[in-house]
C-alpha cells in the first residue's frame, strides 16, 4: 500500500474553540473519529506518528497476528475483506485500518507528526492543547486515544548482563533472533509469540514467567475460541466452557513441567497461545521461573537454575500513560484510570479517556458499540454546566477496580445505557440544577514547555 502524506491538510491556528481535539489515530482514534463524523461533531485530530494505524503501524513485530478473530475485531460497519484469514497478520490490519480511513473519508481531519506537549483547563471551559512545534490551539475537549502499548514497562535487574537487553515492543524481525540464545520474560501474548519465534530460528529459547499462565488455543473444533463466545454468556459460563477447551486441547500445566497458575482464568489477561506448548514439548522452549540475578552471559533463576543468553527481551508490557498532562490531571492508578462511566471526571468536563482498558477480544466491534453512546453523551454534555462525570458519580456509578473486562458483559451495559438513556438525560439535568456555578479550575501552563512563535 503506497502511505499517503497528510500532515499540515489541518492548520492547528488556535481557532477551534468550537471542536474537539483527538489524540491518536490507531485502531480506538479512527474509530472514535468516524463517530463524531458520523454525529455532525467537529472534531480535529493528531498523531505523533508519520503515518495512521497506530501500534499496528509503529509498534508490532512483522510476524505478529491478532489474538482474537478476524469476526469481532472488525468494525461490524466496515468488515474485514473475506480474503483475510481468521487471525489477519499486522500487515492485513495496517491495510484495513488504511482502508476505513479512506471509506470514511477521515484523512483531511488527521495532522500526522504532531506530537502533544501539554494539555490544560484554561477559562471558560476550554481546553489549551501545545504541541511539540510550539504552536497552541483550543478546543471545547479533548479525547485521549493515545493507547497503551507504548509506554514500555521494565522490570528491575540484580547484577549485569553481558548480552543485550531490549523490551519486545524494539522486536521487529526474527533476524534480531537468529542463531542466538534468547531468554524472553513474561506470559503474556507478546512473550509467548517470541518465544515461539525464538523457538524456530534462535539457538536456544527459554520462557521465564513469574507464574504460570491459563494458556487458551486460539481455534477449538476449527472455529476461533473467541467466536466461541456469545453475548448470552455470563463470565461464569464463559470460565467454564473455557476450562473444558484448555483441559482438552492442553491437559495440564504439569504434563509441560509448569505450574498449575495461581489466578484464575480471566482475572488477569488471557494467554491465547498454541505455539509454546508445542514448542515446550518438543524441547524447543525451556519454561523457567522468575529471574533472581543477571551474572555476564548467565542469568540465574529463582529455582537456582542458570542458563547463558545472548539475548534477553523483556515482554513485560506497559503503563497507562499520559505524559501531556499536568500533574492534578494524572489519575491513573497501576493500569485503571480513575474516571466515571470509562472515560470522564467528576471535577473537570472536556476531558476523556478513550481505549485505556483492556477487554477480551472484540476491539472493532467494542469501539463502535461505546462510540455510538458516547456521541450521545458529548451532545449531552454540551447542555449541561457540571461534568458528565459527575452525573454518572451522582447516580451511583463507582471508579473503575480493574482495567481488564468481559466484552460480553460491555455490550450488555452499553445496550442498557442505550435503553436507560432518556432517563440518563433528565437525571442530568436535575443534578446540573444543583451545581450552578461549576466551572472547571484552570491550571498554569508547563514550565518546562518553551513556546515557539507561531509561523503564518
């Protein structure tokens, strides 16, 4: 596919106070934005990145495929061709992404290699966006679509290592793999695929995983797993039918040398793996413990096992992050932001975070189902003075405790909201009586921001 330059189509002049400003033009960005299009919202939108597509344009390995099927990780609006296969490749998902873009028509919004610096409340409402060249624009609100898979998460290291040290989002190539002894830390899906790789062209591939993981088979019967599941199911039922695949495809962790894991299945993010165990069976992968120190070209783990590595990546993922923002506005706890309704505060209106949990599967079909309501809301928010935030807050809604969730139970919750949204709009109303004189707190700008002047 030829990439198509569409930097400066936007002229980011400051007179915008009538739109919105979304951050990141990956999977949730594009999805967000063919949304607000779709609802007459004016909107802009940015991306660091010299191209669209987000992580699976500038931050997966070229091997890489999706976990969760070609079926529910498409927009139900837009389908994936029905040439792609069950699990696309990164490449298939750059082209589809490419694709809604040009069939929304949403490349003239988008200015790409333009970074945000710094986001603040300012007077009446309003919030000041500065971008990395120095120029200022200020919106009405701001969607943060930034993603999580950037922010790279390392863990601590006693001792030295001789090899070299990279986190798996620096993995591009089964070239960085060849011919060497390759330790990869983590259970993640991420560490399992290199793992898997390491497995085909390294010397030697050893998985180190602190616990052990609920590894689940990404087709059962010839049907992908998550296809597997339907709206009906409660998690319980879920868990369950999920035991019975694992148990037949798998059996038990011992028959691979492995523990039997401590969590139980979905109450951390799932495995969707069959590589690893085969590869463990065929002695092309060694499962080992938690790392205890780094010694030279030896590592030694917590069982007092060592092995020699030429290379050690760390598939250890990554933190929920929003550097632009100033320090009152940084309310993200491990990896849950502390909102209201999934996206929004109860002291600040403008404000929404976008895509920051992490759901089993379904990204397309998630997006589309939220953006829909969450449209509705931001025309409701226009009549109202106090933050929507604040309403959910008020009607009994409670901060998030977990990122992770069940794309089944979502559809069901966004299917109520959509039912329960007329009342929704009167309870608002009622609770924006009370709150009169709310206006958001402005903050000073960043002192570590020098301002260029702007250029006509």
């Amino acid at each position: 596919m030829v990439k198509m330059n569409i930097s400066n189509k936007i002229q980011l002049d400051g007179n915008t106070a009538d739109k919105h400003l979304i951050i990141g033009a990956g999977f949730v960005g594009l999805g967000m934005a063919q949304a607000l299009k779709a609802a007459d919202i004016p909107y802009e939108q940015v991306d660091a990145s010299d191209d669209i597509g987000g992580n699976w344009y500038h931050g997966v390995y070229e091997t890489a495929h999706i976990i969760s099927s070609r079926k529910i990780t498409q927009f139900p609006h837009f389908p994936m061709p029905d040439h792609y296969p069950d699990f696309p490749s990164a490449q298939n998902m750059r082209d589809y992404l490419n694709a809604f873009a040009d069939h929304f028509d949403l490349r003239g919004n988008i200015e790409l290699n333009c970074t945000v610096s710094y986001v603040r409340p300012v007077e009446n409402n309003l919030w000041e966006v500065t971008f990395a060249n120095g120029k200022q624009s200020t919106y009405l609100g701001v969607l943060l679509c930034n993603g999580h898979h950037w922010s790279k998460r390392f863990p601590k290291f006693e001792g030295e290592f001789n090899g070299e040290i990279i986190h798996s989002k620096d993995y591009k190539q089964s070239q960085q793999l060849q011919g060497k002894r390759v330790l990869v830390i983590g259970g993640g899906n991420s560490a399992c695929d290199l793992a898997a790789e390491a497995a085909r062209v390294g010397a030697k591939s050893v998985l180190s995983m602190r616990e052990s993981v609920w590894f689940i088979p990404k087709s059962f019967t010839g049907v992908p797993t998550s296809d597997l599941i339907k709206w009906w199911m409660p998690q319980w039922f879920q868990r369950l039918a999920a035991y019975a695949i694992i148990h037949l495809t798998f059996g038990g962790h011992s028959e691979y040398g492995l523990s039997q894991p401590t969590h139980r299945l979905f109450d951390k993010h799932p495995t969707l793996n069959n590589e690893v165990p085969y590869y463990i069976k065929h002695g092309r992968i060694l499962p080992k413990p938690a790392v205890r120190r780094l010694d030279g070209w030896d590592v030694e783990f917590v069982d007092g096992s060592r092995e020699a590595f030429d290379l050690i990546v760390c598939a250890t993922g990554y933190h929920v992050a929003y550097p632009f923002l100033p320090t009152e506005l940084q309310r993200v706890e491990g990896a849950v932001v502390q909102c209201y309704g999934g996206s929004s505060f109860d002291d600040y209106k403008g404000l929404y975070f976008i895509g920051w949990g992490q759901a089993r599967g379904g990204a397309g079909s998630l997006i589309a189902a939220y953006a829909s309501l969450f449209t509705r809301y931001l025309q409701l928010q226009n009549e109202l003075n106090v933050p929507i935030g604040l309403v959910f807050k008020e009607i009994g809604q409670k901060l998030p405790k977990t990122h992770l969730a069940d794309p089944q139970e979502i559809f069901r919750q966004l299917k109520l909201a959509h039912l329960s949204f007329n009342w929704l709009v009167k309870k608002a109303h009622q609770i924006d009586t009370l709150h009169p004189n709310f206006s958001n707190q402005p903050l000073p700008p960043s002192e570590s921001i020098q301002l260029q002047p702007l250029v006509h």
